[in-house]
C-alpha cells in the first residue's frame, strides 16, 4: 500500500477511536457538532466516520435527538474479555445458586448508555422453552438491573437520562417523578424492584454489586412471572436471596464493607 494511503487510514482509525473514546467518556449522548468541537475535526469528517462506525453497530443514533452513544456492536467484539472479566467471572457461582434457591432466573448485568446489558444470564431451573439473555440490553428505567445501576450512576447521568421522555413500554412503567422517588429508595435499602414495567407477566428484584472502590461497578437480578415475584408486594425471601448474592460478589470483588445494613 502506498505510503499516502497507509497513513490516510491509520489517521481515520486514529479519529474513529477518539470518536468512541469520547462517547465512552460521555456523559449522555453526543451529537456530531459537539464531537467535532471536543475532537477539533471538520463536522463533515466526524460525521462520515461516525456512519461507518453506525453501520458496523459499534454507535447508535437516537432517533429523536439524532445524537451518538455507544454501540452493542462492541460487545460482540468484548465476548472475549467477559469470558475473563472479572465481574462475570465472580458472579458465576452466585448467581447460580441464586437460580437454584429461588427457581428463577438470574441476570447479571452493567450499565450501557440508557441501558442494562447482561453479561450473565442463568437458565430458571424447570423445563420451559428460555433464550440465553447474555447480550440482552433492558431499559434502565424499566427493570430491576436497571434501577439497581441507575441508582448508583453519576448525577449527571441520571440527569440526562431523566431529561428526555422515558419510553412507557407497559401501563405499569414509572413516570420520571415516581422513577426518582424510587431510585432514592434503592439508595436507602440497597435493592430495586420492577412488576410488569417493561414486559406484562414479569417482575423482577435487583441488588447493586459493589467494587474494592466502594463503586457499584454491576448488578444482579431474580426475573421471573409477576404471581411469583410479587405477593402483596416482592416475595420477602426472594429479596433476601438476591441481596446475598449481590453481597457475596461484592466481597469476591474486595468491597469493604456492605454499604445498606440496617
């Protein structure tokens, strides 16, 4: 290849890595203008990049606000790293055990844009037809693993997620007032719950998991039909076993101390 052309491609990979760089670095969505302005590239540049980057899904576009956040493309890129991540690596056995104790299934799960990705997923041990989940991105706003993580995200980032319209997906899905009441509430007992909020006939609890750093770095959930999950309100051993669980893979992950006793 010539030595012209060589360095012509280096350069656009050089920019599309400083694109996903400052998209990773958030917070919120960016639009091209406003990469064009932290990058100091031509917007016609930064925009032609980030369309190779959308079509290889490794950014997203919001339909509404025509921003660019990180895409699931990456993650198919990572399958790797989580094999060894530690996260998932320490989670395995909790949340297994998790399944087992409750006859449910088991999420595990990190925060990605305005969304929960699972990077662990553990089978409801019966003989129903189930999809391994491993992927899976939910609605922050609208399950458990979402909650648990939105919880303990940046301000900023809950600002920004909470400024734009949160999509209903069910009758049951919370308005943003009842949203932050809520979050609030997971800050105080250390778990979420969500009944029927973004898939009719499932409800789900979820716990925070806690790094060496004191941060909740991911979280873990119970997803199974709402008679199961919810009586009056969240099955009492039920949200036990899921605080244990979150509990044990934070101590696997060197958290100091469990931050919601009492």
């Amino acid at each position: 290849m010539p030595n012209g052309k060589r360095s012509t491609s280096i350069q656009s990979i050089d920019r599309a890595a400083a694109i996903l760089k400052a998209l990773a670095g958030g917070p919120g969505r960016l639009g091209v203008s406003e990469l064009a302005d932290r990058l100091g590239l031509a917007r016609p540049t930064v925009h032609g990049l980030l369309q190779t980057l959308l079509a290889q899904g490794f950014v997203e576009q919001d339909r509404a606000t025509e921003k660019y956040q990180l895409g699931a493309g990456l993650l198919q890129l990572g399958y790797s790293y989580l094999d060894v991540n530690e996260l998932r690596a320490r989670s395995i056995v909790y949340a297994e055990r998790l399944a087992v104790r409750t006859n449910t299934a088991v999420r595990v799960g990190v925060m990605h844009g305005i969304n929960a990705v699972v990077v662990h997923h553990v089978f409801r041990h019966d003989a129903t037809l189930q999809i391994l989940e491993v992927g899976a991105q939910l609605p922050l706003h609208a399950s458990a693993l979402g909650k648990a993580l939105l919880a303990f995200a940046p301000e900023s980032t809950v600002d920004d997620l909470l400024s734009n319209p949160l999509l209903r997906l069910t009758k049951r899905t919370l308005s943003v007032a009842a949203l932050r009441k809520q979050l609030a509430e997971v800050r105080v007992h250390g778990f979420a719950t969500e009944r029927d909020e973004a898939v009719l006939g499932e409800s789900s609890v979820a716990a925070p998991i806690i790094d060496s750093a004191s941060n909740a770095v991911g979280a873990i959930a119970a997803v199974g039909d709402t008679e199961r999950v919810f009586q009056r309100g969240p099955v009492r051993g039920l949200t036990t076993a899921v605080v244990e669980a979150a509990r044990g893979v934070s101590r696997e992950l060197g958290a100091p101390r469990w931050p919601f006793e009492g």
